[in-house]
C-alpha cells in the first residue's frame, strides 16, 4: 500500500511541467550594424509584429521597439531621460530603474553637447543618431506596465544592443519571474572597441518575464565625457526590442493562496483583537 502511494507521488513527479524556463537565446556581435543585423531580424522574427513601426514603437501588436533616436532634444544629454518616458510621454509598456543617478540619451549631432555621451572613439550607434545608459552605474532595470498605464504587465521576449563591450562576462541581461526568480540569464558576446553586441531571447514554453535587469560593463557614466573611473570597460546600450507587455493574471493556485492569506490575516486580526 505504502508503496503504491510512492509511486504514485513519484509518477505525479514526473508529470510536473519543468519548473526552470526554456528560453531560445539570440546573440551575435561584430564591428558594425550589418554585423548583428540578421540577428536582430531572426529576432523579430522570432517575436513576430513585422519590420515596420506603427505608432508608439509597436510592430503589428506583438511587438515593441525603443531606438531612442525619436526622444527630443529637451531631454537628451546633458538633459536627463525621465524614467517613465517610454510609459508616459510615449507609451510602450516599460518604466526604468537603477541604483545610479537616472537616465541618460545622447545627444545628436549639431549641438552644444557632443554626441555619443562625448566618446566618439568607444561608441556607435545601430540605429542612428541616439544611445542610452543609466547614470552612475551600470544596472539598470526595465519593469513592465500594460502600456500607458500603471497595470503591472509581463512580456515573453525581450533583447538588447549593447556597444563597445570588450571584457568577457561583465555584461549581461538578466529575466525574472513574478516571484523575482531569475528565470534566464545571458552574457553579451565581446565585440572589441566600438563594436556592437546583441543579445536576447525569447520565451518557449510559456514563462512569462516580469523585469529583465542590465548590466553593462564594470564602468558607469558620470557625465558627457566622464567616466565613474578611467580604467575599466564602459559600455552603453542602444535598441531594446520585446514582446508586447501583456497584463499579468493571477493563476488559479496565485488565487487560493491569496484567499489563504487573508483567512490567515482575519484569523490574525481577530487574535489580535482578542488580546487588547
Ligand atoms: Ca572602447
Ligand atoms: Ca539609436
Ligand atoms: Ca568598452
């Protein structure tokens, strides 16, 4: 009998479906755009939505792009990025964290400030004439929202360029789950002095991503010209390119622990009020 419960517990094992995400990783780096532009094809691919933009960096509804290249000058470098821009101002379903100072876009050519953050030999664009980087630090988060508004929301796919990456395994994109486990992990591919890097990946097997983390490099930028230290890898981001930030839903066992939780808070309240 004894015997029968444990095989039974062991088939039901089995059946489980694997608790760890399976995630189809897209990456490729070179010195140019035309380097890691078919990769960044078989990505959109990959996602679906297209190749061309409809209002608000959307590809068909299934897919959402940032480039940068349309934030206007008023809040491009020396001018800081609000961390809601691209939730807000132009609504596209990611709002932005970092542990540094805030955001930066660089500016374009013809103006006061130069462009590429000031390092005309370490960077280029991909798409041209913007960049982005966090300020006075090298992570940054992307949190996803149903798109113009404050609805938590998660995503299947997302994908970075990353620029001027010349240290091994000091940048990476990171995925996390609801439960702020991280479900994926990838480190961008060396593409030496002013290269371009791409690295992505997209979700096989249902694993939804709730905040994807970027780490770029060991160095920060201070300012236009200023680096955190003079002697490690800076490295900078251009696009970012995901799948549609989609408006999370509790599952049904999410449900009956939510109505576990509040019998065992009213079952609390009710000790507590006995106690007084
Ligand atoms: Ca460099
Ligand atoms: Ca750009
Ligand atoms: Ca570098």
């Amino acid at each position: 009998m004894k015997l029968r419960i444990f095989s039974a517990f062991l088939a039901a094992l089995f059946l489980l479906p694997t608790a760890w995400a399976g995630f189809v990783t897209y990456e490729s780096a070179g010195s140019s755009p035309a380097a890691i532009t078919s990769m960044r094809d078989d990505f959109r691919t990959a996602v679906g939505g297209g190749a061309v933009a409809g209002p608000n960096g959307s590809f068909g509804g299934l897919r959402r792009e940032i480039n940068w290249d349309g934030v206007p000058d008023a809040l491009s470098d020396p001018n800081a990025l609000p961390a809601n821009f691209f939730n807000v101002n132009s609504p596209r379903g990611v709002v932005f964290n970092t542990p540094g100072t805030g955001f930066l876009v660089s500016a374009n050519a013809g103006l006061a400030t130069p462009t590429l953050f000031g390092f005309s030999n370490d960077f280029q664009t991909f798409s041209a004439q913007r960049l982005f980087t966090a300020v006075g630090s090298n992570i940054m988060d992307v949190l996803f929202f149903a798109p113009g508004t404050m609805t938590a929301a998660t995503t299947s796919a997302f994908a970075a360029i990353f620029v001027d990456v010349e240290v091994a395994a000091q940048t990476k994109i990171e995925f996390f789950d609801e439960n702020n486990s991280v479900i994926f992990s990838r480190d961008a591919l060396v593409a030496g002095n002013q290269g371009l890097s791409f690295v992505g990946a997209v979700a096989n097997a249902g694993e939804r991503i709730s905040r994807v983390r970027l780490t770029s490099g060991p160095n920060t930028l201070i300012s236009n010209g200023v680096l955190g230290n003079p002697n490690d890898d800076i490295v900078v981001m251009d696009d970012f390119l995901y799948a549609e930030p989609l408006q999370s839903v509790p599952e049904p066992s999410s449900l009956a622990l939510l109505a576990l939780g509040l019998v065992g808070c009213l079952a609390g309240l009710r000790r507590r009020h006995h106690s007084i």
